[in-house]
C-alpha cells in the first residue's frame, strides 16, 4: 500500500499538479492580504480628512475620542454620530490585522472562501488525471481497484495537509513584507492596535484543514463521477463563487457557521450569517455525513466500475 500511496504522491509532484494548487492558494491568499493593506491605508486616509476638518472647524478632538459613537442604517448609507472614533477604532483593526501577531489567523480566515474551490479542485484533479492519461488499467495490472482507491484516498489527505501548510509560510511571509510596508505609512505607534483581542489559533487552523479535506473528497467525488476535470471544476465554481447558502442544510451555511465563531475577521473579509435554525447538531452532521458519505461512494465506484 506505501507503494501505491507514494506513486500517487510523486505523480502529484512531477506533473505539476501540486504545485499548481499550491501557487493559486498562495496567490489568492496574498491578494486578500494586499486588500486588507490598501483598506488600512484607505482608512487612515479617511481617519485623517475627518481629522482635518475638526480642526479647520474648531471641534474638539479629544471629547469625541474619549466619547462613544453610533451607527444608523439609511437608504442612503449609514450614519456615523462619531465619525474621528469610528475610523479610529476601525483604523486600529486595520492595523491589527494586518499585524504580525495576526498573521496567521488572517491567512486561515481565507479558508472559508478559498478552500471549497482550490481542494475541491485538488480532488478533481486526482481523480481524473488516470481517465485523461488512460492509465486505469496499467494501475489495474499491478493493484487491486479498492487499494488504488485507498492509496489516492490517502495521498489526496497528505496532499492537503503539506499544500495548506507551505502555503501558510509563503502567505506569512508575504504578510511580514506588507506589514513593513504598512509601518512605513502609517505612524501605528500613535493607535491602540495591540490591546484587541484574538481567538485561539488552534480552532482556526483545525477548521481550515478539515475543510480541505472535506472539499478535496467532494472534489474528488465529482471527478470519480464526471470522468472529466472541467465538469467537476464548473460546479465547484459554481457552488463556491455564484450561489448563495441554500438553507440550514446546505454545506456552505454550516461553513459559514463554524468560521464565524472561530475566526475574528478583524480583516476585509465578511461572511453572510449562517440560517437563523442552524444547530450545532446540523453543523456536525451535515458535513460529518457528506464526507462519509463522499468517501464510501468513492471506494464503492472504483472497485465496482470496469477499468476496460
């Protein structure tokens, strides 16, 4: 079985196909990284037209600091009853954000929005690369279908867990460079960024793995079923891009419910609020149950589908 599993790992590495995903994770995650940059710049321009105009108009500074603000909704937008505190505090996650000390988190808070498509499509491409190089029935000679099924089982979870760590130190590194960048244009020495609280790192970088795997065995799923990359692909697209949570037991909306209370998204991220009847209970079962499920259908069409 090691054999196998390792076959299967090195075609990943000599095709490219890795590193493939690799470098898409890694550059989707440093985009997100770049768009939080700009919005802390943005806002602490804002944050300073808003404290120029208090002293071209003799307004004090200090009160509405020390002061409270309030935020209400309009047709027209919303309105801000302390502007210079609310891009104050606003500016300080900002900051914080795109800190060293929050490097990590923010990189793992993406997960929600890029890893259902990039490990999804990971999946598919495990799954069909024998279909398209017409290489079933070689693997056939020399290994049962169920241990071939295993051996790519297996090697599709190595494969999740090594890409989302390499990127995590490709992204981070990116962070450091940008957060140099950002001391160097705003003084973050005058703003209380490094009293907010954080989440516990542990939780964030579970979920993000676990739903790697998750959407790598749905990926893989489709590629079992479709035969054919591009199919797979599009629905993963699809479903990852275009439609919205479709109910309390959709996948996307449990996602939706654990990331919002594991992650802080102190950054440019936000996430719609999962259904107003989601459990706890359906949060588990739902994608407990569809990987299960995704897993045993995967070993029971390879072993029972002809390679001839």
């Amino acid at each position: 079985m090691k054999k196998f599993i390792r076959q299967e790992l090195l075609y990943g590495l000599r095709t490219g196909c890795f590193a493939i995903i690799l470098v898409m994770l890694t550059v989707l995650t440093s985009a997100i990284l770049y768009l939080n940059h700009i919005a802390a710049v943005d806002t602490y321009s804002n944050y300073l037209r808003v404290q120029e105009y208090y002293q071209e108009n003799g307004l004090d500074i200090q009160a509405d600091l020390q002061g409270d603000y309030t935020v209400t909704p309009s047709e027209q937008g919303d309105l801000v009853s302390n502007p210079l505190l609310y891009y104050k505090e606003l500016l300080e996650k900002s900051i914080f954000a795109n800190s060293f000390t929050y490097g990590i988190s923010q990189i793992l808070e993406s997960s929600a929005f890029l890893f259902p498509f990039v490990f999804g499509l990971l999946g598919v491409i495990i799954a069909t690369y024998d279909y398209k190089n017409k290489t079933t029935k070689m693997k056939i000679v020399r290994a049962s279908p169920w241990q071939m099924g295993i051996a790519k089982q297996i090697a599709l979870l190595g494969a999740c867990f090594a890409i989302t760590g390499v990127a995590l130190l490709f992204s981070f590194g990116m962070q450091s460079v940008l957060f140099s960048l950002l001391k160097a244009k705003i003084p973050i020495a005058e703003f209380n960024w490094m009293s907010i609280n954080m989440l516990p790192i542990l939780p964030k970088l579970v979920f993000a793995l676990l739903q790697g795997v998750l959407f790598s065995e749905i990926g893989y799923t489709l590629g079992i079923l479709f035969k054919h990359s591009l199919i797979g692909s599009g629905m993963l697209a699809a479903y990852s891009f275009i439609l919205p949570p479709l109910g309390q037991y959709d996948l996307k909306n449990t996602m939706h419910y654990w990331a919002l209370r594991i992650f802080d998204y102190y950054g440019n991220l936000s996430l719609e609020p999962p259904h107003a009847k989601t459990t706890v209970t359906i949060a588990l079962l739902v994608p407990g149950m569809l990987c299960l499920a995704c897993i045993g259908s995967n070993l029971i069409i390879v072993s029972k589908r002809s390679s001839f």
